[in-house]
C-alpha cells in the first residue's frame, strides 16, 4: 500500500457485495459494494451526489431510512456480523467500535444543553465514569481536539461556537470512547479551508497515535489524497474503480474517476499551482 | 484601474454592530474596487466579515465610516426612496449560497425568473417570456426546467436558475456570495462555466467564497478578507504563487491538492502561532 500504510492486518469493518434497495419503488440503490478497512487504515469513498456513498454509510452504522433495507451482502464490524446484531449489540457497539461525523456539526448537538455536558454524558452512561472523572475526560478531549479554551467550551451552548469549533466537539464525542473506526462523511466540507487542515491534521494525528480506522467520504478529490491510503470511486450505486489513492487519482483506469480528476484540476487550486512552486514559508 | 473608472468602489470603510460598552468592530478600513468586465475574488474565513461587506454594498447594513461607490453613486448618502429606485432599477444583483431558500418554492421557476420584469413593468407577456428563455438560455437552462418547481431541480439547476433572475435586469453589479458551496463537483463546474461565459465588458462581479479553488479556479484579482480588515489583494494568480500576509500564507498552505499541501503540519502551526501574535 501506500506510503501511509503502517497498519496492520486486523480488518476492522468489512463490507462484501452490499445491495441497498428502495422497498417501495424496488429500486436498487447500491448495487454490491465490497471493501475492507484494516486498523490503521484510511479509505476514501469519493463520488457525485446520489452515487450512494452516504446510503453505504448508513448501511453500516445501522441507521439506513426507514423503506431502504439492506437486500444483499454483509457487513462485519471486528469479525461480527451486523446483521446478527440484537438493538443491545448496536448499543453497545457505537461510539465504541463504531462512530461517525457528519456535515453540519451544529445539527447533531442539542441546542439547550451545555455542550461539556453532552459529552461527559455519554462518558457517564457508556464508560460508567463518575460526574467528576467525566467533566476531566470531556476536557482532556477537548484539548486534544485543539479546543483552545477547553472549560469555556465545556460551558458554552451550540449557538456560541463557529462550525469549526462545533465539529472538533462532535469528533470529541465521536472519539470518547476510543473507537476503532471513525466514518467521517463530508465532515470538513462546510468549513473554512484553514480549519478544514486542522481538523484533518487531527485525524492523521489520531490514525498515526491510536491506530484509529478511518472511512472517509468526500467530493474534494484533494482532501482524499490528502489523508486516504486506499480509494474507491462510486458512481449511480456501483463501484468503478477501487485501489491505492496515489494510483487512482494519479493514473485513474474509469473514465468516471478521470472525469472527477479533470473536474476538480478545472477550478481547483491545482490549475494554477504545483505544490513545489508554492513560496509560502 | 482608475476610481473613476470603477464599477463599485469600497473606501475605507467601517462597520460595527452594537453600540457603546457591546460595539463591536465587524469591518474596519476596508477598501477594494471591482471594475468593468473584472471578476474579484473577496476570500476570508467564516467571521470575517465578507457577507458584512457585500450587505453593506446593498444598504442592508450601515456605514459608518468611508464612502461606497456604485457606478459613480455614493450610495452610503442614499435615502430610503433612493434605495428603493435604486434597487427597482436592479444596477446590483446578489446570489446567495443556498438557491433554495433564495427561490419561492410555491413559484414555477420560470416565474420566478420573471418576477423583476413584472415588478419593474411596461413589458408585455410575450416580451416577458422571449427575455426569460434567452437568459435561461445564457445560463444553460434547459427550457423544459422553466415548467418545473426548485424542489424539482438538482442544486447547480437552481443556482443557474437563480443567475438568469440576477441577469434579468442587466445589472452592471453581480454579488455571488458563496454561490458553489453547497453544490457537488459536478454541478460546481457547471456553475463557474456559466459564470466565467456570463464575464462581459459592462458587467462586474465580486464573488465571495472561503473556497479558495473555486477563487483561484475563476477570478482576476482576489481581495483577502482577515477579522475585518483587507490584509492582502492582487492579481490572483501572483498572490497564489507568492502569498505575503501570514493569514494568506496560512491560507495557500492549508489548501490540498491533488499533490499534497503546500505546508506540512508543523508549518502550518507554526504560521498559527504566528497568527496569534500579530492578533490585530
């Protein structure tokens, strides 16, 4: 794999041929994806609005719409298959094998609590840990999510924060009880590019500390060769091309991932500039 | 470009909100100018100050320092019926981010599209409807889409159906504040073609973004907005190559490309640090 590549050989999600259907219009929106993701590991999943990288998503964390089942093919989260899994098995296993962040942080908070609160709370309920032990795991998560006041944060409400500052308190929860995989879809999308770095310097910073797997789904090509090992293009529910993130977005074999890459180098940064020439320091 | 000359002129301006002990200073000696057949770029973070700037440009918000300019017009002075002439005349149009809640949903699009002509009046119904399929038209708006409501068309249709109601009037000023972030990459192109083909020699456009792709990907000169005041502004294609303010600096860095970033991680920490010190 890639330079990036010191994981090692545990998978800790694996998804083979998983079809998602639309129960009352039969539709099959994602028609057999396969992949796996090893401790350690990024992968990407890059593809245009209703290419089904979402609904693939949701389908492993369990949370598809109501209608829109899983019709075929299986996930397995640490060797145990989801479908197998009892409404106490899915309890227990997000937030601590599983978590996800999602585009627009200030939709998942709730508005008229403290936001230290709705952390410590789900340190309180999950970890068994009491109020005091709580409100210190709350802070040390949010110093390590860069925070830069940890104790006015923990008593402020969703309404006082930046959408930078909110997603870095989502990642905070998301990463409470130390999960193995992290879904983090379009999660820096709507931030400011200078916050966006951070946030992505957080994630490599906790892939390369705590061997934290990564599923990341963007439409920015550059943040996926940023931080991703792996790629898979998805295109109309299918997967058209799947391999090292240097190979595809570099020598892209699918006309469709050529299409994205030409897409992108039209109005991105790259038309202009290649990284060598750049004198910013 | 002479001021004489410039289609909107930005002087120095202030603006706060608030009064006394709860002012707060929002945009501070800001100055740019935008003319004919220019396209600017106005880029900064979230907080900056740049939806601020393109507000005060309408008269939505006060100034209350320095001059604005529009065609010669210093609209800072204006009263409230010369607002509403000035804005009954349609000299600057504004796009916003998120076309779907700028478009009545309960409008069939070519209404919608329609609607400054009627307000404006003295046209007849077929004039109306040859006016609005030629600036459909101008957009790449497929003629059967005009029959169909916003929550019927994809995000870069509704934007593109949200430029043909801006151009309409024949605005000497466009505001696009933010106009492709909301929109994946597919429609994101298709927006900015129909964006640089609309480039014409009477019109100029100032488009607001923290993308700073899309702001290289499009514009001449790009103005850099940082906590309120225009640290940086120039030729785009000098100050992406050779950006001089640390926040530009941090800026360019911190954008990814397909190679990589410009910056590592220590760098760009570094450029932070250096950030706060300045901390203007």
């Amino acid at each position: 794999m890639s330079e990036h590549g010191h994981h090692s050989t545990v998978i800790v999600l694996d998804v083979q041929g998983v079809r998602i259907r639309n129960e009352v219009s039969n539709a099959e929106l994602v028609k057999g994806v396969s992949f796996s993701v090893h401790r350690g590991q990024t992968l990407g999943i890059v593809g245009e609005s209703g290419s089904g990288k979402t609904l693939t998503c949701r389908a492993i964390l369990g949370i598809l719409p109501n209608l829109i089942q899983v019709a075929d093919g299986t996930v397995d989260l640490l060797g145990r298959r989801t479908a197998d899994f009892t409404k106490q098995d899915w309890i227990d296993v997000r937030g601590n094998v599983i978590s996800a962040v999602f585009q627009d942080p200030g939709s998942y908070q709730n508005p008229s609590i403290r936001l230290g609160k709705q952390v410590s709370e789900v340190l309180r309920v999950k970890k068994g840990l009491s109020r005091k032990e709580a409100k210190l795991e709350t802070l040390r998560l949010f110093a390590a999510v860069h925070l830069r006041d940890p104790d006015l944060v923990y008593e402020q409400y969703v309404h006082e924060l930046s959408g930078g500052m909110l997603q870095r308190v989502l990642i905070a929860t998301a990463i409470a009880l130390g999960p193995d995989i992290l879904i983090a879809d379009e999660a820096t999308t709507a931030l400011d590019v200078t916050v966006q770095a951070e946030i992505l310097d957080l994630l490599m910073e906790l892939k390369e500390r705590d061997g934290l797997s990564l599923l990341l789904v963007s439409h920015d090509l550059a943040v996926i060769a940023q931080l991703c090992d792996e790629v898979l293009v998805m295109k109309s529910g299918e997967v058209v091309e799947h391999g090292p993130a240097r190979e595809v977005l570099h020598s892209p074999q699918h006309e469709y991932t050529r299409l994205l890459i030409s897409e992108h180098e039209r109005y991105g940064l790259d038309r202009y500039i290649q990284v060598e020439e750049v004198d910013v320091v | 470009m002479s001021e004489a000359h410039a289609l909107l002129d930005v002087e120095n301006i202030d603006v706060h909100y608030g009064r006394r002990r709860s002012k707060k200073e929002i945009i501070r000696s800001a100055g740019f100018q935008v003319g004919a057949g220019e396209i600017v770029g106005l880029i900064g973070e979230s907080g900056s100050g740049k939806s601020t700037i393109a507000r005060a440009v309408l008269g939505l918000v006060g100034v209350h320092h320095g001059h604005i300019r529009v065609s010669g017009q210093d609209v800072t002075t204006f009263s409230g019926s010369q607002w509403r002439d000035f804005r009954r005349r349609g000299v600057v149009q504004y796009v916003f981010q998120d076309p779907l809640r700028s478009l009545d949903g309960d409008l069939l699009i070519f209404d919608s599209i329609a609607e400054p002509l009627r307000i404006r009046g003295g046209a007849s119904r077929s004039a109306v409807a040859e006016t609005v399929r030629t600036y459909a038209e101008k957009v790449n708006l497929d003629e059967p889409l005009l029959q169909r409501y916003p929550g019927e068309l994809s995000g870069g249709q509704r934007q593109r159906a949200a430029m043909a109601r801006a151009l309409i009037t024949q605005p000497r000023l466009i505001i696009l504040d933010e106009p492709v972030s909301a929109l994946d990459a597919a429609s994101r192109v298709q927006v900015l073609d129909s964006l640089l083909a609309l480039r014409s020699d009477d019109v100029g456009l100032l488009y607001i973004s923290h993308d700073l792709g899309s702001v290289a990907g499009i514009t001449d000169r790009t103005v850099v907005l940082y906590q309120g005041s225009v640290v940086e502004s120039g030729l785009t294609s000098a100050l992406v190559r050779n950006p001089q303010h640390p926040y530009t600096r941090l800026l360019v860095g911190s954008a990814p490309t397909l190679s990589g970033t410009p910056l590592d991680r220590g760098q760009r920490s570094a450029l932070r640090a250096e950030l706060e010190l300045l901390g203007v």
